[in-house]
C-alpha cells in the first residue's frame, strides 16, 4: 500500500502521529533537527476556536447554540423529514455569530439527522455521499426574533440535551491538512522538525476541521468553497466526528452543509 500514491511508500494514518490521547490537543512525532522551520511555517495557519465543554441541560426552545433537546425553528416551516418518510432527529443548533473570527450576523445554523435511517442501515455520510443527502438537514436561520412553531420535540434523539460553555483557544492545521500542505512530512517516522502542533479535537465552533480521513471541502450551489463552522465528536455516531459548513453570507440565502467521517 503506498502513501499519497508515492510508489514504495508506506501509507501512515493520523494515528501514527499521535501521542497520548487522541482526544483533546494533539501531539505529533517529531525527527529532531530537521526542517526546524515547519513549526514556523504553520504559525501562518493559527486560527481561533472555541471549544465547547457541554453539560446536561435543556435551555428550551430558544436561540442559542446546544444540543438536542426542543429545538428552536420558527412557525410556518415544516420540520425535516428524510426521503423515506420519517421524522428526522433533532441533532444540535449553532449560532453563527459564536464562530470565532468569522464576523456573522446574529443567525442560527439547526442540525437534522434521520436516525431511524441510520439504524436501518442507510446512514448519510453528508455531501457527496450521493443518493443520501436527503437524510439528513441542514438550515439556517438568520431572523431570530421571529415566532417559533411550539411543538417542542417531535422525533426522539439517542442524544442527550446538552448546553455548552465556550472556551477559547487558537490551533493550527490537522494532520491530514499537514499531509496535503506539506507533502514532504507525510514518511514514515514522523513529522521532521515539528515537536508539538496545538489543534482540538474535541467538539468546537471554528478553527481547523479534525479530518480522519481524508479532507472534504464541500462547496455551495455557486461553486464556492464553503467555510467551517465547527465539528462534533462522537455525538451523531460512535467513533464519527461530524463537520458543519456555511457559505459565505454575502452570497444571498446562506447554505450549509456536512461531512461525517469515522475512525
């Protein structure tokens, strides 16, 4: 098996560079004393982020960024069903305007996820998983004053309702944006030169996507390479990470999309 389609080479995964836990901030493998300047190079990459540390509690239907629970959508909107007929899930909702460095008017990003199709062995994967993007929803919201339809939860969730606190913090690239910025790290023996790389893998609005696999950049209806909102660890499925994106607000009617990847 080769790596990045280099003849010869042995294909590495993310794991091979961890250190300690593969939760929280990473650590990469480093050869001492070599391509000392990586590190400084990636300093260009440094972006703000805000991790959320959850804890059990439904606020209600209200705008704020949390998961499950009653969401917040307003009247006169159907709520998600998936191709199939079935009520979709209730998964999270995000306020754009929390992302850090992104500079969004107050709107809210509301996460479906059909669970029954996931159960029934149809789980969507997110954008270019053809033939499943309608199992799943994602909408934006940007008139949070207007009138909600009241009718609380209407399909059950495996997820418990949790409301975070956000904790703020600045990381650099992911492994596998590493990989794809820098070809010549991605040998065996780790990363030359690179003793420590800040990036959180834990659920967070902003920064740098934790990709497990490899990156996927979704685009909108123009073309337009969206923009991360933030990802999820572990809370539509075990051992899955979930990517949430949003088009640039200037472009008209906002889109959004997702990507689900697995360890």
């Amino acid at each position: 098996m080769t790596a990045r389609g280099e003849p010869g080479v042995v294909m590495l995964t993310r794991r091979d560079f961890l250190i300690g836990s593969a939760m929280g901030v990473t650590t990469l493998g480093t050869s001492c004393g070599q391509n000392d300047d990586l590190s400084e190079r990636l300093k260009k990459f440094n972006r703000p982020y805000a991790r959320m540390n959850f804890s059990p509690s439904d606020p209600g239907p209200v705008p704020i960024t949390k998961l499950s629970g009653a969401p917040w959508w307003p009247e006169n909107v159907a709520r998600p069903t998936c191709v199939d007929g079935h009520k979709m899930s209730f998964i999270g909702q995000f306020r754009l305007d929390e992302v850090p460095n992104q500079q969004q008017p107050p709107s809210l990003l509301s996460f479906h996820y059909c669970e029954q199709c996931m159960f029934d062995g149809k789980m969507p994967f997110g954008w270019e998983d053809e033939g499943h993007q309608l199992r799943y929803n994602l909408s934006i919201f940007p008139n949070l004053d207007a009138p909600i339809d009241a009718l609380g939860i209407v399909a059950e969730s495996s997820i418990s309702p949790l409301t975070p606190v956000l904790e703020q913090g600045v990381e650099t690239l992911n492994i596998e944006d590493i990989w794809e910025k820098f070809p010549e790290t991605a040998v065996p023996g780790g990363i030359p030169g690179l003793e420590s790389i800040p990036h959180e893998n834990r659920n967070k609005l902003g920064g740098w996507p934790s990709w497990v696999q490899h990156p996927i950049r979704p685009v909108d209806k123009s073309r337009g390479v969206m923009w991360f909102v933030g990802q999820l660890d572990c809370v539509v499925c075990p051992d899955c990470y979930t990517f949430l994106f949003a088009s640039d607000v200037a472009t008209g009617r906002q889109e959004a999309e997702m990507v689900l990847q697995t360890t």
